[in-house]
C-alpha cells in the first residue's frame, strides 16, 4: 500500500473529563491515544479510513453528551455552575468548529476535483492509448496537481494557527474538563485532516530543499532512504505520470508503461471513493456537533 513519511506532536489525554458519562468519553479518547505510531511514520489510506472511523465514534460520543447538557437540563446546571465559561472562550470554540467545517468542505471539493480528473484521464488513456497526443491531457492533468498542492499548502497553514490556538488552551487550562474534552477533539480533527492533506499531496524530492507542503507538514527531517520507492496512490500515480512524459519525449512508448499508469489512476480512483465517503459522513457529524455546540454554549 502506498505511503507519505511525516511527523506529528504527541497528543495526550486530559487528566479529567466531564462529569457526563465519563467512562464513554474517556473510551473514545483513549481510543485514539491507543492509534499510535511512531516518531516518523507511514501515512496509508487505510491508517486515513481508520482515523475517519474513530474520529466517528469519538463525535457520536460528544453528540450525546452535548444533547445531555441541554438548558434544561439539570447537569447543564451544574456545568454552568463548574464552568463560567468566559465569552472569548465560548468564541474561541465556536471559531474552531466552524473553521474544522471550512477545511473539512475544501478538503472534500479537492477530492472530488481530483476524482474527475482522474477519470478525465482515465477516458483519454482508453482512447489515446500509445499515441504521442496523450501528452497534452498529462500535462493538463500535472497542472491540475499543482493547483491542488496550492489548495493544500493553504489548507495546512490555516490548520497550523487553528493548532497553535488549540494547543494553547490546552497546555493553560486544566481545570476546564469539559471543554478540554472539546479540545482534544478538535485537536485529533485537525490531526486526522493533516493525514489526508499530507496524503493528497505527498512531498517530492527536491535536490534543492523541501517544498512547501513538506515544511508545513513536518516537525522534524523526513525520513529518506531506502523507503522513498513506496509510493502512496497518489504518489504512484505522479511516478507513472512522469515515466510516460520520459517515454514520450524519447519516442519510446511501451504498452506497459500505459498500463502502469491506468492500473494507479484505477488504485487512486478506488481510494478516493472511499476518502469521499469519509469525509461526507464526518462533515455531517461536526455540523451537528457545531448547531448543538451553539445552543449550549449560548444558552449558558
């Protein structure tokens, strides 16, 4: 299976959770503590369809408990007595969640950009085949790559500040169980949408240092060795792109290099089906966890 080499921070769990089910909320985080990996890893589309299954579970979770703390609830009470949320806290999180939403949106118009032109490309292959004309849809399709890394880039700096704000609260407010748990969930959101950038756009080895999407992903160096030949989905499909560009320059076209690349257009045509599904359900899950959200902590 195809990967990307990147490096995270730790995550770790809060000390103390809230008072609602807190057995069930501290499943759920630990269940994406126990996804680990180390220092520098290797980022698959199934580790993507993982995250995307737990951040599920971990949403379902925090749904329930902020329907329970409802105004009219008595717990709601009690939250409110333990947790006088200041209004630039309450704004903070509700500019969190509607930021999550913006990215999750982009990240899910950039996947289905990426489907169509994979199946633009797909149809001239089948009709083109060897012939040298195929050359003018690879480049409109490399030119389409780059405007996705561009798509991407911008996509990481904006989760880079989201990060740094949520990162910030967490390291100073200890005692705000609730919301911290609010916290680690957007936190493991931004994680996971870090994956899937990072696996839309895999880095490209430049002699003369790393490309933007490269910096913005990593703490530390990547990895390079004898690792760098395993190739993501998308990177297979960049690798069989280039070979066919080499061959047709040098007039010696074969059937299996077209081959080759119809065969990662159709392993990356699969993958993305199945990261738009992901990410449909997952967007529907953070806009209702934003609307009841919205209601709790303005109601308060």
């Amino acid at each position: 299976m195809g990967v990307s080499r990147i490096h995270f921070r730790s995550i770790s769990l809060p000390s103390r959770l809230h008072p609602i089910n807190p057995t069930k909320n501290k499943l759920e985080l630990q269940n994406f503590q126990s996804w680990e990996f180390p220092k520098t890893f290797l980022i698959t589309s199934e580790f993507i369809q993982s995250g995307l299954v737990k951040l599920a579970g971990l949403y379902n979770s925090l749904e329930k408990v902020v329907t329970q703390c409802s105004p009219n609830t008595q717990q709601s009470q009690r939250i409110d007595q333990q947790h006088q949320l200041e209004k630039s806290m309450q704004e903070s999180i509700l500019e969190g969640s509607i930021e999550l939403l913006d990215i999750c949106n982009i990240i899910r118009e950039s996947i289905q950009m990426i489907k169509e032109n994979v199946e633009a490309l797909q149809s001239a292959l089948r009709r083109k085949g060897l012939d040298s004309s195929i050359q003018s849809d690879i480049t409109t399709y490399s030119c389409f790559r780059k405007k996705i890394n561009k798509i991407v880039a911008k996509s990481l700096k904006k989760l880079k500040i989201l990060e740094n704000k949520n990162g910030s609260y967490l390291s100073t407010n200890e005692d705000q169980s609730f919301i911290r748990v609010l916290r680690e969930a957007i936190g493991f959101t931004i994680f996971v949408f870090k994956c899937i950038l990072g696996f839309l756009s895999p880095p490209v080895a430049n002699p003369g240092g790393r490309n933007l999407v490269s910096k913005l992903m990593l703490t530390k160096s990547v990895v390079s060795g004898e690792d760098d030949s395993v190739l993501s989905e998308v990177g297979s499909v960049n690798f069989a792109l280039k070979t066919l560009q080499g061959r047709i320059r040098s007039n010696c076209v074969k059937t299996l290099d077209v081959q080759m690349l119809q065969r990662s257009l159709k392993n990356l045509d699969v993958c993305i089906e199945e990261l738009e599904g992901g990410l449909g359900r997952l967007f529907r899950q953070l806009l209702r966890s934003r609307v009841k959200l919205l209601n709790i902590l303005t109601d308060h």
